[in-house]
C-alpha cells in the first residue's frame, strides 16, 4: 500500500508545473532576481598553486595503461576493427 503523500505530493507538484508556474513564473522571476543575483565564480589562486595542488607527488600516468609495483606501466589492448 502507498502512503498518501507519495500521491498527492507528485500530483502538486505536476499540477503546478503544468498549470500554475507559467503564470506565476513571470510575476516571482524579478522579486527572486533581486535577492539571488547571478555572480560568476572565480578562482582566486594563481597557477603556482594550481599546479602544486596538481602534483601531490602522486603521478597519475596519461592514456591507456595500468602501472605495477615497479613503476613500468603496461599498455591496454585496444580493440581494433
């Protein structure tokens, strides 16, 4: 047996999704633009730290390969047609 909630919550929220936000949308959009402004995020660190926060001296090797206990790697099989 489901609970009511779990019927009557996504019958709301479908209800006001389809009837009620087109019309109330417009009227709330510029109330709410005021109080959460849109601000780009930046970074503030500069590329010194950027790359030391990169390399933690764990090397992380580049493409298809796994490496073993001695530091080789070996190369996966590629599939070709």
């Amino acid at each position: 047996m489901v609970c009511i909630p779990c019927i009557v919550i996504p019958v709301l929220l479908w209800v006001y999704k389809r009837f009620l936000e087109p019309y109330l949308y417009p009227v709330i959009s510029p109330i709410m633009n005021l109080f959460w402004t849109k601000k780009a995020v930046q970074e503030t660190g500069t590329s010194d730290q950027k790359h030391s926060e990169n390399s933690n001296g764990i090397h992380k090797p580049e493409g298809n390969s796994e490496t073993i206990c001695n530091g080789s790697t070996i190369t996966a099989d590629k599939k070709t047609d």
